[in-house]
C-alpha cells in the first residue's frame, strides 16, 4: 500500500480549518502537502524500481502487486484532485481505494496461503471484510459518519492475522533460511508496521475529526512516517526479493 494515505494534507488542512486557527491551518497545510508529496513521490519512484525489474517478476503473481502500487498512485494523486470538484475526500476513499487495497491484500495472502495450512484463512477475510463494508454502506453511511470505521477496523485486524499466520508459517518452514530473498516477508514487514502504527487512527477517525482536532494532525504525522517505513520495506522486496524463493509457503 501501498497504505492507505486519503489525501493526507487535505484532512489535516480541515483540521486546523475547524479549530479556527488561521495560523495553524497555513502551518499544517503547507507541511502536510509537502509530506503527501513526498509520498506520491515515493510510490511513483517504487513503480519506476518495479518496472525496471519487470522481467523478475513478470511470470508471478507478483506482477500484479506493481500494477496494484501503480494504482494507488494514481489514486492518491487524484484524491485531492476530486476534492476540489465538491467530491467528499472521504467517499472517494471509502469506494474506490480502501476497498481495493483490502480485497487485493487478502488475494496476494491467498496465493501465499496455496499450497499451506492457510489456505482458506484469505478467503475466510475476505468474506468478513465484505460484510463490515455492507454494514457500513448500508448503515452507518446514513448516520453522518464520514469515514467506514467499522470495516476499516475489521479489514486492519483481519489483515493483521494473515500478517502474524505468514509469520508463524514463515519461521517453521526452511524459508526462513532465506528471509532476506522472500519478497513477501518485507511486504509483510511493511504492512505489519503501518496498518498496525495507523490503526488508532482510522480506527476512531470520526471521533478524532469531530472532538480531537490538533491529536488528529499530530498523529497524521506519525502514520506519514510509517508510510515512508513501509515503502522503505516494499523497496527492500523489489531489491532483494527473488519469485522463486519460498513466498508460498507449504
């Protein structure tokens, strides 16, 4: 995730907006579009690394995890761009990215999980994430909650099972002789340290937005780092990662 950013400057420039603080407001807006430059930049520069190591991972599955970091650089560079056409940042995500993200995660588990104990553990998410994501479309979205907490909440921990179960797997096969070249160890890596750091967060996103004004920007800055932690990571697997060493583990 490529993670999930939403635009990242834009909620902290209503943030500031809401505490009345024009000052703060001018501050937080200009460091938070710096960063959520700095980030598309980074996933951008990610795609350029995976596109120069096409021939790698061309006949895997992994091919698809490029084309997956291609979209959500193009998503998160159009978010802010819908926002200033009157489109809610925050439908914008719940629909098009968030969604995508979870459902393309549980998949990449399940070529993972193929040939192991696992296998039917993606699966078994999948269906749970589709039905919080019902609850919170059908539900929720018209009590005035901006952002799907409740399936964002049971995506991040049912992602976070398949996360521990790769590594539970990984350390009691011979795979793990060979971590450095797994590129799905340091994919797992960076999504344990992001969706785990950022879960507070977007977990209780409407109750920081609505009452916690200034902890919501000052954690915003926490998950930019995880964010850039993560790529670091995503990196490391298209440097290092070798498609024929042991990512489904048996």
């Amino acid at each position: 995730s490529a993670g999930i950013r939403k635009a990242p400057y834009m909620y902290c420039f209503r943030s500031c907006r809401a505490t009345g603080s024009t000052g703060e407001m001018k501050h937080y807006g200009t460091y938070c579009m710096a960063c959520n430059h700095c980030i598309r930049s980074a996933s951008w520069g990610i795609c350029r690394i995976r596109a120069y190591r096409w021939k790698k991972v061309k006949d895997s599955h992994f091919k698809w995890f490029a084309i997956f970091l291609l979209y959500i650089f193009i998503a998160d560079f159009s978010g802010p761009i819908v926002d200033g056409f009157g489109i809610d940042n925050d439908r914008y995500y719940n629909i098009f990215v968030i969604p995508v993200e979870f459902f393309f995660y549980f998949w990449l588990f399940h070529k993972t999980f193929e040939n192991s104990e696992y296998r039917r553990l993606p699966m078994l998410c999948s269906g749970g994430y589709t039905i919080s994501l019902l609850i919170d479309v059908l539900y929720f979205s018209k009590h005035q909650f901006p952002f799907y907490s409740i399936s964002y909440s049971i995506g991040n921990l049912l992602l976070l099972v398949l996360i521990l179960s790769f590594f539970i797997q990984l350390t009691n096969s011979d795979a793990i002789l060979t971590y450095r070249n797994n590129i799905m160890f340091w994919i797992c890596v960076g999504l344990l340290i992001y969706f785990l750091g950022s879960f507070p967060l977007y977990g209780l996103r409407n109750t920081f937005i609505s009452k916690y004004h200034k902890l919501h920007v000052v954690y915003s800055y926490i998950t930019m780092v995880l964010d850039y932690i993560m790529y670091l990571m995503f990196t490391f697997s298209f440097i290092w990662g070798k498609p024929n060493s042991r990512s489904s583990l048996s």
